[in-house]
C-alpha cells in the first residue's frame, strides 16, 4: 500500500519552494521526471513523489549559491 504522506500536489511544492505554481510546472516537464516521480491529475493539479521534491530542494538550492 503506497504512503500519501510521500505525494505532494502542485500548491504544496509551489509553497514549499516560494515560487508559482505556473513555474514550478514548467520547471518539473524541463526536469524530465518519469510518471513515476511527476503526473498531471487534472488541469494544472500536478502529482508529486518525495523523490520529485528531493530533485526540485536539490535544483533550487543550486540556484541560489551561483
């Protein structure tokens, strides 16, 4: 049985990070995740895996350092 403490939607991961939802989106197809990590529920709402989110803590805090 799978953990849906381990699944983000699109507004907790936008809110997590502090940027939009509309960028976070776009950034996550330009990451190229598997369905497995980043899928589309519904119209702009957005699956999430801890894995996904781990990928995006790792993206943003390289941005920050340059």
């Amino acid at each position: 049985m799978s953990d849906v403490r381990k699944v983000f939607v699109t507004t907790e991961v936008a809110r997590r990070f502090n940027v939009t939802t509309a960028y976070l989106i776009r950034l996550s197809k330009n990451m190229n995740f598997n369905e497995s990590e980043f899928r589309e529920t519904l119209k702009h709402t957005y699956l999430f895996s801890e894995e996904a989110v781990y990928q995006l803590a790792l993206h943003f805090n390289s941005s920050k350092r340059k």
